[in-house]
C-alpha cells in the first residue's frame, strides 16, 4: 500500500477512535459560557482532549502492549488494580452516557417514552452484538464518522458566516482551566491508553520493518487526528461562542447542540443529526462493553463464560445508569475523572519521555505525588469546598484543581538530578 495512503487511513482510523458522539454536547457548551473568551478555553480544552490522548498513542507505539504495559513500572500491583479502575469507570460513566445522549437527542423529542425505556432497549441491543461481535457495528463506524464530520463541518460553516455578532461576555473565572477541566469530560485520554493498542496492533506494517518505521507512522497518523479533533472541536466552540446570546443561561448541554443544528441546519438537518448521533454512540458503547469483556476474558484464560458474564454485568449498569439524564452522569463523572485524569496523564507522559528520564524510581515516585497532590481536587468535589481552603491555599494551583501538577513535575525533575538514584 501506498505509505501516504496508508498514513492518511491510519489517521482517519484514530480519528474515529476518539471522535465520540458523547464528547459533541461538551464544546457548543463550553462556547456559549466562554463568549467572548472561546479561544482561551480552546486553548485548554485541546490540552486535554486532544494533546495528552494522541500522546497516548505515541505511548502505544513505544510499548507495543497493552493497557497493563502503562503502569508495569511503577508495580505489577499498581498496574493490575489501575486496569480495574479505568475499566470499572469507563464501563460506569461513558458507556451509559452515550443511552442517555441518544434518550435525549434522538428518543425524547419524539416519543413521550420514559429513559429507562430507552436504556433498557439500549443496552439489550449492546449486549447481543458485543456477544456476536457483529461486524455490522464496524461498517456503521466506518460510514457514520464521515457523515457526521461534513455535517458538523457544515454547522460550524453556516454559523460562523450567518452569526449576528452578539456574543455573550465569559461566564467563566478561568477560562483556560475550565477549557482543561471540560477536556476530562471527553474521556479521551482513557479511550487512549484503553483501545490505542488496538488501533496499532490492526495497522498494516507489512511496508515497515524498523520499530521506527513503525512509530513514525504512528506519529503522522497522529498529527492527522489531532488536527481533525482540533477543527471539530475549536470550531464548535467557537460557534457556541458566536451564538450565546441565543441560549438561556441555564440551558443544558444537548439543548445548546440542538439548538445550534436547527438554527444552521433547521429541523430536518437537526433529526438527521440525532438519529447519526445515536447510531454512533450505540458503536462507542458497544466498543467500550467489547473491550471490557475482551480484558476479564484474558485474565480469566480466555474464558467464554467470563466474557458474556462481563458483558451482562457492563449491560445492566448501563440501564441502570444510562436512565439518568446526561447533565447528572456528567456531574456524577468529575469526582471519579479529578480521581484517575491526573494518573492517567503522568503514566501517558512518563511513557513518551526518552527512557534514560523514567526508571522505575521515577515511575513510582511520580506516581505516587500525583496521587497524594490530587487527593484535594478530587476531595473538592464531594464535600464543601471551604473545609479544604487553607490545604488549597498551601497547595500551588490547588484552588484550580491542578494541585498535582507542580509537585508531580518538582518530583520528575528532582528524581533525574539525584545522582545514581533516579537511573537504578
């Protein structure tokens, strides 16, 4: 195959990897709030959803493993039990919230159904075809991620050349954290590290015979991806941004996508949108219960019976959490994301910086500063705030719920200086 070709089709394919249909009620938002400011939320927004995940790619590529492989270096343990919790928390908030996105998108403008009815259905449907792991769900992706792209294309063209210049002032304090903090929401850098090694292990290195051929590849497929996400996102925001003054202040995320498709595309565009929506949240969620049963499955020797048991389970937390409407499971996700995001992002990067940087004294030592540091942030989210303000104050951007980012980068640092320690 053509080595332009195939690095464009690697691309597209990591594209689709983390373009989730749940993640577009998140941008539209983050404009209409940000007004005048979008492009300082932007800024931080692609921090996290587009920056940290394709470094999690650049991370597959060095470790050629699986999810396990990020934390091996820290303890056989520590690793085993962070699996369990990214699986545990993609299973519990992303997966349900695609059944309650397509409730809300596609369902309830329609029918006056109740969303555990909708969840219900939902999930059956899950489940039969991750047992069967049909390949209908590749050909829906494969076809549905392109459609949807032109349409937002289409969106964000219409409202940036029909916008009637009013545009809100920020209701933001920091726009640039806010844009940081959102960016957990998307779970990409999650989807990264857990379905990453899939995408590369299925790429076609029949033309490459080097490692680096290979991370090459990767990292060009990257910068593909990454620039796609940036469009889509950067250009959602920036349309909510130019349409705030059209929202009330209290609207909710998918009346604010809603609204801006039917006054760019008008009612037809904005039920050809829900329904495409729905179908592409219905192959994340089918992905992301696949992959989840695939992980018990090898840890139990390839056992059927573990993986259909696992998908049962992974389908009725679904129902259970997918019948609450999308604004709960998203304030229910933030304690959980200010918990894992911080692990997550310092075992992504210490896996792309250079390895004579990251032994295993680093690994662990980075790690666990990171865990101690972001205790508060995600301690901020449970109970009162003003019970933590004087350790908030005593902490460096601890009052902006990125406590664990000096301290983690002091620690890597501090750990290389010392001779013959940090590189045992």
């Amino acid at each position: 195959m053509n080595k332009t070709k195939e690095i464009w089709i690697a691309g597209f394919a990591l594209f689709s990897l983390f373009f989730g249909a749940g993640n577009l009620i998140l941008p539209p938002t983050l404009g209409v709030k940000s007004g005048t400011d979008w492009w300082i939320v932007v800024l931080g927004f692609i921090l996290t959803a587009i920056i940290i995940p394709i470094f999690a790619i650049f991370a597959h590529a060095r470790l050629q493993g699986t999810l396990y492989d990020f934390g091996k270096k820290v303890s056989p343990v520590f690793s085993t039990v962070f699996c369990f919790l990214i699986y545990i928390i993609a299973v519990a908030i992303p997966s349900p919230r695609t059944a309650a996105v397509t409730h809300e998108m596609a369902i309830q403008p329609f029918f006056n159904s109740p969303p555990i009815l909708t969840s219900i259905v939902y999930f059956v449907l899950v489940f039969i075809f991750a047992v069967n792991r049909s390949r209908i769900i590749s050909l829906i992706g494969k076809f549905l991620t392109p459609i949807i792209v032109v349409i937002l294309l289409v969106i964000i063209s219409i409202a940036i050349f029909t916008a009637n210049g009013t545009v809100n002032t920020s209701n933001f304090k920091n726009p640039f954290v806010d844009g940081i903090l959102e960016g957990y929401q998307t779970f990409d850098a999650i989807a990264g590290v857990v379905v990453g090694a899939v995408i590369i292990i299925s790429l076609d290195y029949s033309n490459h015979t080097t490692f680096n051929e290979k991370r090459a590849l990767i990292r060009k497929a990257g910068y593909i991806s990454g620039f796609g996400l940036l469009l889509i996102y950067g250009g959602l925001i920036l349309s909510g941004s130019l349409f705030s003054a059209t929202f009330a202040e209290n609207a909710t995320r998918i009346e604010i996508l809603s609204g801006l498709s039917t006054q760019t595309l008008g009612n037809l565009g904005t039920t050809f949108l829900s329904v495409l929506v729905a179908l592409a949240c219905f192959t994340t969620a089918v992905g992301i219960v696949t992959g989840t049963a695939d992980y018990i499955k090898g840890i139990c020797n390839n056992s059927k019976t573990a993986y259909i048991s696992t998908a049962a389970v992974c389908s009725v937390i679904g129902i259970i959490v997918g019948s609450y409407n999308v604004g709960f499971i998203i304030d229910v996700a933030v304690p959980a994301l200010m918990f894992v995001y911080p692990i997550t992002i310092v075992l992504i990067l210490l896996n792309v910086v250079p390895e004579k940087y990251t032994s295993k004294l680093v690994f662990r030592g980075v790690v666990m500063v990171t865990f101690i540091f972001s205790i508060t942030d995600f301690l901020g989210f449970i109970i009162p705030r003003e019970n933590l303000t004087g350790i908030k104050n005593f902490i460096p951007l601890a009052e902006h719920s990125l406590g664990w980012v000096l301290p983690a980068l002091l620690f890597f640092v501090g750990l290389n200086l010392k001779p013959n320690k940090a590189h045992e």
